[in-house]
C-alpha cells in the first residue's frame, strides 16, 4: 500500500492511497462513504493490486484531504463530484472502473453522469438514491424536505464525539456498537488509522494526549444534509452512454427502496442489480468479497479485455484435488 496526495485548484490536498504496480494505469477507484476515509476498504481492495493498480480517495473533509471544508457552503454533493473529476482528469485520464460505497457509490454515479469519458463501469455498494419526489422538492422547495424528511443521520452526526483522550479509547469505544457492530475484522482498525489524528503538542510518550476525528462533526452533518443532488439525471446520462453498471443492494436497511430499486431497473434495463443476503447498508464491512468480486470482474472485463467465457469467480480454496490415474 502507498499514499499519495494531490494539489487540488480549490487548494490543499487530495489524499488518498494506492496499490499494485506504479507504472501501471489505473484501472479501477474507491470512493468511501460519509464519515469515513479511504484506509478504512484498504482490506477489501489490496488483493486486487496484484493485478491492477487500484486507489481509493479521501474525500474533502475527510481522512487525510487538505482541501477547504466549510459546512455552511455544502449544498449538494456535487462538490465531492468535481474534486474527483479533476484528480481523474489528472491522474487517470483515459477512464476507470469507479466505485464506492453509499455517499461514495453516489459520487462515483454522478462523475459518469457529468463525465462519461472518464468512466469504464460502475460498482456501487448501496447508493444514496432517494425517491424522484424527494430531489425535485430539494431543488424547488427545500423547506419542504426539512419539515417532511427530519434527517436524523445529520443530526447524530454533528453530536459525536470528536476527541479522544487515546486511540485505543476510540477504538473501544466504537467496537460491537451502532453501526459498527457487524463490521468484520480489520475494517473498524483500519478506519481509525485515518479516522482520528493526535493533536496535542505533547511528546510522543506523554500519557496526557488529545485524538480528534479527522471528519468533523459538523461537516459529516452537512454531507448528510447536502443532498440537493440529481443522481436519476445522471443514471439516465449512464444509459445512454452504455456505461456498464452494478449495483450491490443489501436485504436489510438498504437506502434503495424496493420501489426505488423497481425505477431503476425498468429505467436501465443493461443495469445488474444484485441482492446481496444477510447484510445492511454496510455491505462492504459484512461481505466483502462480494464487492471486491464485482470489481474483479469488471476490472477483468473492461480493463484487461477478458470475455464472459475466459473470466471466471476466483478460487476461495487453496486446497487441490489430485486426479486419478
């Protein structure tokens, strides 16, 4: 694993971090989901570096990014859009598999929806994708929305808690409760690793230390509230550019409703969208493979050119049957 940053024109850093060879193009981006941070999927998305070169990003506000944050300026997610098609535009100008979980499955719809030049596929772990209702009384008549929809995400997430007297405080803190309780082992860990920052002066066995979340509070809240976004513009863009489309939708507490997720699919008929059992919105902490094996199979595809025929489910056993002869 290797990090990177990247000067943005809106000033600081986008950061982020990488894996497979560093000569390669990239051929496939991970983008997180609200409160969390690129290191968090490291897990999930290291054993396909072996293959291709593949990065995850921190979002503005989040982990390791430099880049402004200013609660009071965030409207929509459109935001997140543009800074990931300038580091794309950058980094990765001939197109990837873009993928992301929840606010970041979003993202990665909007950038096809504004640039699908830039983008060979999709896999999206749940997105953010609300009733047409919804974003046509966000943009016409927000008020509306604040009174009918109280966004009980937002308002949890400007009452966390910010700082820690330690790391493994933190880390005891969230292990086995709310949403963190059905994550699988090291995502929790490995969230924490860029999740919270020491920010006391003090030396570095000083037993008297202040840890603080790198994504604030308030701005964690914003992102939740910001959703004055038009991802069914962009699914229709997705269509009529035939960009390739997963959508890994969860049994239990999916942001998709069964309504939304029928609009869908009648929408796109090329579009897969695969039910994923025994999971919740956090699908990528709970199973997975599933993900990293959609991404295998359109990094296969779309990237390295394999067929329907010649690509196949990788091996989860290293165990080998020996022919009789």
């Amino acid at each position: 694993m290797r990090r990177f940053a990247t000067e943005m024109k809106a000033g600081g850093e986008l950061a982020g971090i990488e894996f497979g060879d560093p000569i390669k193009p990239f051929a496939a981006v991970w983008i997180h989901a609200t409160g969390f941070n690129a290191m968090t999927y490291q897990s999930m998305l290291a054993p396909l570096g072996l293959r291709q070169r593949v990065a995850a990003l921190d979002m503005r506000g989040h982990g390791r990014s430099t880049m402004p944050a200013k609660p009071g300026r965030m409207k929509s997610w459109h935001r997140y859009r543009d800074d990931v098609i300038e580091w794309l535009e950058k980094e990765a100008p001939n197109g990837v598999v873009l993928s992301g979980h929840s606010m970041g499955a979003t993202v990665a719809l909007l950038v096809a929806g504004k640039r699908p030049d830039l983008v060979k596929g999709l896999v999206l772990a749940d997105p953010v994708i609300m009733p047409r209702v919804y974003y046509f009384w966000k943009h016409i008549f927000p008020p509306v929305t604040w009174i009918a929809n109280r966004n009980t995400l937002a308002r949890g997430a400007k009452k966390r808690r910010a700082e820690f007297p330690a790391f493994r405080e933190a880390l005891e803190s969230y292990t086995g409760r709310g949403a963190f309780a059905s994550w699988r082992e090291p995502f929790l860990a490995d969230y924490l690793l860029d999740g919270i920052d020491r920010v006391d002066h003090n030396s570095a066995q000083s037993e008297d230390q202040t840890w603080r979340l790198t994504c604030d509070p308030k701005w964690e809240s914003a992102t939740f509230s910001a959703q004055r976004n038009q991802p069914w513009r962009a699914l229709r863009k997705v269509r009529k550019h035939k960009i390739p489309i997963i959508v890994l939708r969860p049994n239990r507490s999916s942001v998709i409703t069964p309504k939304v997720r029928a609009q869908i699919i009648l929408m796109n008929q090329a579009l897969m969208m695969k039910g994923v059992r025994g999971t919740s919105h956090f699908l990528p902490m709970e199973a997975p493979y599933e993900v990293r094996d959609a991404l295998s199979a359109f990094i296969a595809r779309l990237v390295e050119r394999f067929t329907l025929e010649e690509d196949s489910d990788v091996s989860r056993s290293l165990s080998v049957r020996r022919r009789r002869a």
